[in-house]
C-alpha cells in the first residue's frame, strides 16, 4: 500500500469511527428502517460503519465493496460474524467487470463512472481530489443478490455516480433504500427517484450529510421530492434520499 493510499484508508477510518457519538445516533436513525431479523444490503460498503450499526440492531448484512483495500477491512472486521456477508464486487445494470477509478487519498469518491468523476472534479466540493486508473472489478446485480440472499428490508447504494445503474438491474420494488444526492449532479438523483417510482409506490425523504436525522417529518411524493432536489443550491452539501414502499406519509 502506498504512502497516499495508506493515509486515505487512515482517513476513512477516522472519519467513520473516530467521530464521538456517531454510532448511538446512527442506530436510533436506522432503528426505524431496519428490523431486528431483518435482511440489509450495504452498496459501497466502504469501511463498514453501517454494517456494524445493523448487526447491533439485530439484522443479517450483505455488505459489498469493490475496493480491495476495503474488502479486507470488512473482512478483518466482521470475517468471523456469521451474521454478515462480505462480497468483493460492484453492482451495476448488468453482470460483467469494469474499471475502478481510485482516489487515494479520499478513497470515499473512488467510482467506476468515468462521467460522474469528469462532471464532479471542477466542483468545489471536489477541490483537491485526484483519480487514478485502477483494477478491473467483478459487477453483479441487486437482482442477482435477491436471488442468492433473499429480499433485503433496507439497501444503502452510495456508489459515486453509479447510483442510477445499480438501480436499474432490480427488477421489483425494495421495501426501503437511501442513495446519495450531489447538487451538482442533481439530475443523477432525480433519475434514481424516477426509477423507484416505475418500480412501485414509493415515498420520499432526505437526510443531508451524515445528520443522521430526516430533513422533513413529512414523506413526499415523486414529484415533490425532484422538485426539491431540482431547487438545492449549487453549493449545498450532498446527502441521502430515502425511499420506501407505501402510500402513508
């Protein structure tokens, strides 16, 4: 490993289980989302902060991270939790391979969109962030781990960029799920939310940061949630959507 890559992975460790607190508020949030039993899929699993918070609420984990360094991170942390699963891949439309752009010292945006990376790199958000080419990476699908894993009650897809392609290779509505939104690149989300909407009847909500909280106490709608989104200011911080199945708000 080298040098920059070695203080990036520091940097995320820190980032994710250095901050005092952080672990309580995050299960009193996912409380409401995640069942005791229950079934959940981490997409960019990462360095594995919500694996940990849904085991202690009881559920089973797929957790499924690309990045090598990563994948043995979660494998050190929770290799001999027979409640967790950890699967070295992506997940995209379809099954195939592709290539992984890595920041090393800010691994939390590596991708594998070269789009997304080429829009987002001039945002001042970004300033600072270099990618590199790095390895060719196994993609499955969200269909694909249904079949294998069983209907998940919650997924979290923070994937940079490729949000709207691991949505697009499941084929039935999930109970309730998260991905990220970036103001600058606002479109990819609203694009997400239209996805959801053709799969099932969907309500909306959003959570900025890592606040851990819901930005509004009422569910939305489709529209209301893009048009929201479509209003952010350029310079707003990213965050999550949060979607789930039915009519009640």
């Amino acid at each position: 490993m080298t040098l920059g890559r070695y203080l990036g992975v520091a940097r995320s460790l820190g980032l994710y289980y250095g901050i005092p607190l952080r672990a309580r508020r995050m299960r009193r949030f996912y409380a409401g989302f995640v069942p005791a039993n229950g079934l959940c899929f981490d997409v960019g699993a990462h360095a594995g902060n919500r694996v940990r918070c849904w085991r202690s609420l009881g559920a089973r984990v797929v957790a499924v991270e690309p990045q090598p360094d990563f994948v043995r991170i979660l494998q050190r942390l929770f290799g001999r939790d027979p409640g967790v699963t950890v699967l070295a891949t992506a997940l995209g439309a379809a099954d195939g391979e592709a290539r992984l752009w890595a920041s090393e010292r800010t691994p939390t945006v590596s991708t594998l969109s070269q789009a997304w990376l080429a829009r987002v790199g001039n945002a001042p958000s970004f300033r600072g962030v270099r990618w590199r080419s790095g390895p060719l990476v196994p993609v499955t699908t969200l269909d694909a781990l249904i079949e294998r894993f069983g209907a998940p009650d919650f997924v979290k897809v923070d994937v940079e960029g490729m949000e709207g392609d691991v949505l697009a290779g499941v084929s039935q509505p999930l109970k309730a799920l998260s991905f990220e939104y970036l103001p600058v690149a606002r479109d990819l989300a609203i694009a997400c939310v239209e996805r959801l909407a053709a799969l099932g009847d969907y309500v909306f909500n959003w959570s900025p940061g890592e606040a851990l909280k819901l930005g509004s106490d009422r569910w939305c709608g489709a529209r209301e949630i893009c048009r929201w989104l479509e209003g952010l200011p350029e310079g707003a911080s990213s965050g999550d959507v949060y979607a789930r199945l039915g009519a009640g708000r």
